[in-house]
C-alpha cells in the first residue's frame, strides 16, 4: 500500500511556500519546484543603485496568519520576523486639496473624521460595525474551509450563515450601499476603494466586500520590518528547517496523471514522481500549459480576470514630509477610472497609490532620498493594448498629479527608474493575463465559481493560491495553504 508521502508542490509563491511547510511538517517528503531564480513569486523585491524597492504587496494584514502557520509548524515566529502595526494606515490626498488620515486607533481617527468631515462620524462607525459583523459571519464558512465540500455546508455554523445571507448585500454593489451611506461622496469613496483589495471595482462587486474596511480598521494594518518581502524570506527559512527540497530555476512543464490519479510532474527531460501535487501556479495558466490532458472549466474560463497594475518604482532626491508610508491621491472621476478599466483602457486622471517603505524602513533608500512605489490600476491584458503609449502617457499624468498636489518638480528628482506592467506581471509570475489576484470578485457568484482547493476527478491533485478557493492577497493566500493541507491530510 502507498504512503503518499511524496509531494511535489509547483511555485514557490506564497501559497506554494506555505503548503510546502505545512506538508513537511505533517511528515512528508516535500519539493518545491519554481521556474524562477528566487522564490516568493509577487511578493519580490527589487535592489538598484542603493534602493529597495517591494516589488507587488505593500500592504501586510491579519498578521496572526502568518502566526499561525509557524505555530502549526511548531515554530516561534518571531524567531523569523518581527512586525510592526501603523498608526497612520493609508493618508488620503483629493483633488480639492483636501487630506485625511485613517488613523488606527479608533479615538484619533474620530477626532480626525471631526475634523474632516463632522457629519459623517456616525455613518463611519456604523459602516465599520456592518463589516465587522459581516466579516464575521463569512470567515468561518468562506476563509476557512472548503465550498466544495459538503461537510462545509451541513452544519449549524452555515445554517445560521444562511439565515443572515440578506445581510451579507450580495446583490447589491458596493458603490451603492455607500453612497447611500456617505453625504461625503470623498468618504463613499474611500470605502468603495477597498473593492481593488482584490481587483474588482466596486461599480459592480457586491457590497459584501465592504468587509475588506473592517480588516484594516479594527483589525489593523502592519509593516514587516525589513520589507514585504521579509515574509517571503521568513517563510524559504521556515522550509528550509522543515526540510523541504527546494529547487528554483525549475520551470514545471507538465502535471503528470494517469487515469484519475495524478503521479508527477515533468521539469525539462525529468520526470519526478509523487503521490500528490499541490499547484500553486495561477489556475488558468495551470490549465493552459500544465494540465492540458485535463478539460478546462467551463466556470473557470468564464470568469472575469481581476484587474493588474501599471508599477513605477522612482528612487527620488530629496524628502518629501508630506507622504507617509501609503499614500493615495485619489481621481476626481473614479466611477469613470473603473468604467475605462472594464474596457481595457487606462484612465487619464487615475487614483495614484504612493508606498515609501523607507519611512519605517531607512535603508531602503541611500542618504537624502526616498524610494517611491507608485502604482495605477491597471485592466487585464488584452488584445489591441498599446502599452507603449499608455505607459508613456500614464507616466506623465502621475506626474502631473503629484507635482501639482506636492508642489514640487519631482520629474527632475528621478535618479532611478523601473517599471512593471500587466505583460510584466504575467512574465514574472506566470499570472493570466497579468491579473493580481486570479479572478475578480465583481459577481455576486464569484466565490462559488473559484476554483476549488482539489481537481474533483482526479485524486492526488490539489490547487492553492491567490488565483483559486478562497481568494487573492496575503493572507487569503495563506488561508488557502491551510485549507488545501487539511484537505490533504
Ligand atoms: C502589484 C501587486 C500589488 C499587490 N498588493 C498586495 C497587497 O498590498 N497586499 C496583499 O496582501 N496582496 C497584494 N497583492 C497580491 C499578492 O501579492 C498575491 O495574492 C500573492 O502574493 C499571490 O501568491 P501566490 O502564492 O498565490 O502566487 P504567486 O506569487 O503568483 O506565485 C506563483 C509562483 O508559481 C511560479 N510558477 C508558475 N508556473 C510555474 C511552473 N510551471 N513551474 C514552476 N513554478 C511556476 C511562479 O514563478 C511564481 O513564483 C499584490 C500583487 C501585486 C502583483
């Protein structure tokens, strides 16, 4: 009788490192296979002329995750990163030249709303009230476990979940619970903002999503010290101890199956055999390339892609005290940036998002300059795009947007220059079309048209990631780890 104790995991991503940990640490023999020459896949780095630049996430949520899974393995995180909780999460710029601050701690940020924006207090602390209860209604059903298993559904935990679904506004967008909410069109939007946390738009996400402002309004947001990217490094660490092979500039070609069994993966001439494969590569790229002995779903091949990003890394000369460590300069037209968006175009007055690591980070940057992560919303790839002149044309823009609201020529102050675009994005990381996070989140079925966290048909063959069950960013990418290891177990 087989043990299935061999497991071969492909990408070493996020998702891919931390399955691989937890397997290891369940006892099995793990190798980690990733095409590129280092792992961590979105959540990179970049170093140039002396500054550091994280090359996707910059915002670090529901650290007790990350927790988690050291604990589970039976590790002390803090032996492997330290993190820190901001007090200031996000400044906020608008076009009238007015500023806010989401302040953490719930005091400042209503002194700050007072100040800002008196009428809308009560709205506030209602809005964040709703999204806490709905957040918590859906994250054991949704975060935790599986759709795509009975089990999850014939419980008292879902039964009660359904009595409440109304509450959940899945058939309403975002936009219009806020709006109705906020007299303060600048607070509505802020709030729909939390729609591209997945890459959907909050014209049409359902407004079930709003629960995104809970997590970082009562929960909080943090900084790994070091960088983003240090979570990428405590996690290579962790597999390493668990002794896990890993094998980078190992680009997958084919998942190997026969008949409904899966039983290893080819890499070059190789062919390496396992009992089970957990793919971490995005799912529509997996079905393409890897898997093409296996029919593509139908639901999956409907789905929207979420949308990507336009990415100028600017090491810049001087300081500049009005930026903290996230920055947005939001778009006076923002219901008309999403509509360009859905139509594969990029807005002529988009909402620029502005990361200065080197505030909590000093040596991200040499002496007397800071290093600015300056990114636009961007549409999916599509035929027809001329990237060229969008990049060129998007570049100027930011440009004028930030030297007008800064006061300041900063076209003269770039000494150093990088640029990542969707095409970009799909190179690096394999993603589909070079959307961040999988799909979009704008249907009100979305989470049931993921993909699930095993291929139904054929045994040994598991999924996790950004781009399947239960979604895209840090943190659900390691819930979706967790979930596939108990699937597995
Ligand atoms: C610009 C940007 C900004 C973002 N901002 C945030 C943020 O602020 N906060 C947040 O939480 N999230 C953010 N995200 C999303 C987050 O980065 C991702 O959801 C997460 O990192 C995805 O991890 P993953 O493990 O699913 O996949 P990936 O990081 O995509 O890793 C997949 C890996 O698989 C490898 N691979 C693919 N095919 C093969 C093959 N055939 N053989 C071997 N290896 C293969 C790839 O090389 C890659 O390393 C952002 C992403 C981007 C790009």
């Amino acid at each position: 009788m087989k043990n299935h104790n061999r497991v071969i995991v492909v990408g070493g991503g996020i998702a891919g490192l931390a399955i691989a940990a937890r397997c290891a640490a369940q006892g099995k023999q793990v190798t980690l296979l990733e095409a590129a020459p280092q792992f961590g896949g979105k959540v990179g780095e970049w170093r140039i002329d002396g500054f550091r630049f994280d090359l996707g996430p910059s915002l670090f949520t529901l650290p007790q995750l990350l927790d988690e899974l050291f604990h589970d393995c039976g590790f002390n995180p803090q032996d492997f990163y330290q993190y820190r909780k901001l007090e200031v999460v996000t400044r906020y710029f608008w076009e009238d030249g007015s500023q806010m601050d989401a302040w953490s701690d719930h005091q400042k940020l209503e002194k700050e709303l007072l100040r800002f924006s008196p009428d809308s207090l009560t709205s506030v602390k209602e809005h964040l009230k709703e999204a806490q209860a709905v957040y918590q209604l859906t994250e054991p059903l949704f975060l935790r476990r599986s759709l795509h298993k009975w089990s999850t559904w014939f419980n008292w935990q879902a039964f009660r979940g359904m009595l409440k679904a109304g509450s959940l506004r899945s058939f309403t967008s975002m936009n219009e619970v806020n709006a109705a909410r906020f007299k303060d069109p600048r607070l509505a939007q802020l709030f729909n903002r939390y729609a591209t946390y997945n890459g959907s738009d909050p014209y049409r996400a359902p407004a079930t999503l709003n629960l995104i402002a809970h997590l970082e309004h009562d929960e909080g947001a943090y900084y790994p010290v070091g960088g983003i990217r240090m979570i990428a490094e405590a996690l290579i660490s962790l597999c390493q101890r668990l002794g896990v092979t890993m094998k980078a500039n190992a680009p997958v070609s084919q998942i190997l199956t026969s008949g409904n069994r899966v039983t290893g993966v080819s890499v070059g001439e190789q062919v390496l055999e396992a009992d089970e494969v957990v793919c971490n590569a995005d799912i529509r790229t997996a079905y393409e390339k890897l898997l093409p002995q296996l029919p593509k779903p139908a639901s999956l091949i409907k789905q929207e892609p979420s949308s990507s990003a336009l990415i100028f890394y600017w090491g810049v000369k001087g300081h500049f005290p009005e930026l903290d460590l996230h920055n947005l300069f939001f778009s006076d037209a923002y219901q008309e940036e999403f509509q360009a968006l859905q139509e594969g175009r990029l807005f002529l007055d988009p909402s620029v998002y502005v990361y200065v690591s080197q505030r909590l980070n000093p040596t991200d940057a040499p002496e007397g300059c800071e290093n600015w992560f300056v990114m636009v919303n961007a549409p999916f790839l599509r035929p027809g795009q001329d990237w060229e002149r969008m990049k060129e044309q998007t570049r100027l823009n930011i440009l004028a947007k930030l030297e007008h609201r800064l006061g300041q020529r900063i076209r003269d102050k770039i000494v150093v220059e990088q640029v990542l675009d969707p095409a970009g994005i799909e190179q690096l990381t394999a993603s589909w079309r070079g959307a961040l996070y999988g799909s979009s989140s704008n249907s009100p079925w979305s989470a049931f048209l993921r993909q699930a966290n095993f291929h139904p048909k054929v045994k040994g063959l598991f999924f996790c990631g950004g781009s399947v069950h239960p979604g895209g960013g840090i943190p659900l990418c390691l819930l979706s780890a967790s979930i596939t290891s108990k699937l597995m177990h």
